[in-house]
C-alpha cells in the first residue's frame, strides 16, 4: 500500500521527564538493560513501511542522542532535531527539519519517545488508516469509570462516550504542516497533534492501540525489574597503615596499601552494586589518579554509588559478602560491618551478609601478601 509513497516517523524525545524526577530523563533510563527510547524507536527502524526517522532531543542531550543511535546500529535515522518547550514545539522543528531534507515525504507519523512498548501492529492500524483518511490517532477504551470535575464537585460521565488517546498519531503532511503553522499563528497549544490538526478543520480517526503502548509517565510506570551483579578486589597488605574492613578499623599491625582508604570489602561491593545496574565500575566513577579520592572513606563512596542507583529508581534487595583473609581473625568485627554496610546501603543488617575464610595458607592470601574480597549484590526496581 505504501509502496513509492514516502513515511517518516518523528520519535519525541526531548521532554525533561518532571513527573519522573529521576536524574536523567525518563526516555534514557533502561528497561532489561536498554534506554527507553532505543525501545521506542526499534519499532519503527524494523518496518518497511517506514522510511525515514527524525528524532527531537533536548538541546543538552543532542550527543548522546547521537551515540545512542550509532551504538544500536539504526540506519533509517535521518536527523536528529533540537526540541523546544513544549511538545509542540518539538515536533514543529522536527516537520521543518524533514521539509527540509526529505520534502517528498507523503505521511508523517508522530510517536512519543516515553511509549516505548508500541508494537508493528499498532503502526500498521495507524498509517492504513492515514493513507485513507489523512488524519489517525491510536487509542484505548477507558478502563476506569469516568468522572467530569468541575466548580463545586464532580458528575458522572458515560466512560464509553470516550477514549484515552496513544500516540502514534499519523497524519498526512501537507495537512499536518499548514494545521502546525496555523496553531503558531494562533499561539494556540495543544496536548498532542491530533488536537492541532482537528483545531484545522480535519477529522481524526480513530484506530486500535492498545494497552501495553503506556507512556512512561511517572515511577510506578517502570516495569519491575531485579537484577544481579559481583564485585572482586584486592589489596596489598602493608606496615604503617590501618586495616580497614566493610567500614570497620580492626586492631592489626598491617594494613591495607591504596589510594582510599583500602576498603577492599566495600570496593568489591561497590563493584558488584554498579555492576547490578550495569553503571561501570569503580574505577569509572572514583577514579584513583584523582586526588579528592586520597585516602577517601569508602563508606562515604558506596553512599554516592547508592546515590547513583537512586538515580535511576533501584534498591538494594541483600548483599553477600566473602572477605579472603589468612589472619586476623574477623569474626568479632562482622556484626559491626554489617551494620556499617546496612546504614550505607539503608537497609537493615538482616540483608547484608559478611562472611571471612582463609585460603589454608595457600597462594599471596595465605602468605599473607594481601587480602581479597568477593562481592554479590542483588537489586530491584
Ligand atoms: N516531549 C518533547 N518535547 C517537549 C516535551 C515533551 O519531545 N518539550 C516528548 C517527551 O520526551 C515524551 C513525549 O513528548 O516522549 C510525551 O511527553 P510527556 O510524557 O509529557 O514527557 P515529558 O514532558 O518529558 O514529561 P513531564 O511532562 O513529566 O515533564
Ligand atoms: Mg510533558
């Protein structure tokens, strides 16, 4: 049906996300491991029907937009356009960007990059019904009871006399161009294109979306997701320094050799943390040439690692900790650990484990040349 006639698809990326208040925004936090918005537009670069994609980012994030797009290998990606304040006015920069790199584009269709369970199906719903009407919006039956509010209290509403709107929204460019620029004449905005272009005199039909295809609005929108990672580290041990383990000083003639403070259990655990989110590693976020980690509490450190997992909604399930050391004797300072651990972490100590074992003398462990620490950490969102 489409063959000859050209589609493009502009995927909007550039909101803030406020309703999220996560540090970045919503369309960049990872869903099993892959940014929201990747998701969004994979749909989209794997259907023929498709032939060109222009993407909106917010002006500070046009880079990583960019990497983004040559990581996951897209080729249809046209353009990456800088976005405005409003939704509106991201999508408008985005339709001049494509009149102008690709003016022989017949249908456009909008998609918002926070849906990013859309599937072909529903593309397929919206652009037939495009290319016969001109004007198609995605949507759902209401599934709650409706009520309209007003001054003084509420009314009841008959639910099936409406219907929640999804995007992808596909409209016929030529209409969609002159009902944008008539909105800009009118400084008149809307929530989404189909009330644009209806304010323009055209109808809107209405086709199949479908209930998976939510927009990412707000946390609890984040599929639940738990996640594993391990952490390994060792030090060397040496005279004249503190032996400092899981945030504890423990009484002993060596201590641990480092640029920190040589924390060799919270290093393996801040590891096996950052490796449950697959955020890198230590090495990446303290790096150990900077001078503002010398000699650095690592307690204070994995509270920032907590921090960073905050940022993007995990927390902590248990941790599970197996401290390598010949000598000293440990046992007497892991309940404290525990709950040095458990206050960095803001869990209680019942879901942080500790344990200590020697290597029977054998290998730089048992020589006592240095100690070892092994990590496991589990988190959730
Ligand atoms: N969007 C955009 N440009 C804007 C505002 C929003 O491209 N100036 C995009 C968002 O990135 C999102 C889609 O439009 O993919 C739907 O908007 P919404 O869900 O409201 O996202 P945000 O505006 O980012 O979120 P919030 O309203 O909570 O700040
Ligand atoms: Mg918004």
């Amino acid at each position: 049906m489409f063959h000859g006639r050209r589609v493009a698809a502009i995927i909007a990326a550039a909101g803030k996300g406020s309703r999220m208040g996560s540090d970045i925004p919503k369309q960049f936090l990872k869903l099993g491991g892959e940014p929201v918005m990747i998701k969004s537009i994979r749909t989209f670069e794997n259907m023929d029907a498709v032939d060109y994609i222009f993407i909106v980012a917010g002006k500070d994030y046009l880079d990583h937009c960019r990497q983004l797009v040559e990581d996951y290998g897209f080729t249809k990606v046209e353009s990456i356009v800088t976005g405005g304040d409003q939704r509106q006015d991201s999508v408008f920069n985005a339709l001049q960007e494509m009149n102008r790199l690709k003016p022989g584009v017949e249908f456009v269709l909008i998609h918002d990059a926070a849906r990013p369970f859309i599937s072909e199906e529903v593309v397929e719903n919206v652009l037939s019904e495009t290319a016969g009407t001109g004007a198609a919006v995605a949507c759902v039956a209401m599934k709650n009871s409706v009520r309209k509010i007003g001054d003084g209290g509420s009314e009841y509403v008959n639910r099936d006399d409406y219907v929640s709107v999804q995007t992808p929204q596909g409209f016929r460019k030529s209409l969609l161009i002159n009902a944008y620029e008539k909105a800009y004449d009118d400084s008149f905005y809307g929530t989404d294109d189909a009330s644009i272009v209806e304010r323009a005199g055209e109808r809107i039909a209405i086709v199949d979306g479908d209930y998976s295809n939510i927009k990412i609005t707000t946390r609890e929108d984040l599929p639940m997701e738990n996640r594993v990672g391990t952490g390994f580290d060792v030090h060397r041990l040496t005279e004249g320094r503190k032996l400092i383990l899981g945030g504890v000083e423990i009484p002993w003639d060596r201590g641990l050799d480092g640029h920190s403070d040589a924390d060799v259990v919270i290093h393996a655990l801040m590891d096996a943390l950052l490796g449950a989110a697959a955020m890198g590693d230590i090495g990446v976020h303290f790096p150990d040439d900077d001078p503002r980690y010398e000699g650095a509490d690592s307690s204070l450190l994995l509270r920032e690692v907590i921090k960073k997992l905050d940022g993007e909604f995990y927390k902590v399930a248990n941790v599970d900790i197996t401290i390598m050391a010949q000598s000293p004797k440990l046992q007497p300072y892991i309940p404290q650990m525990r709950r040095v651990i458990a206050g960095c972490l803001e869990v209680s100590p019942e879901r942080v484990s500790v344990k200590a074992t020697t290597t029977e003398r054998l290998g730089f462990i048992g020589r006592e040349e240095g100690i070892a620490c092994q990590a496991a950490a589990s988190i959730y969102r």
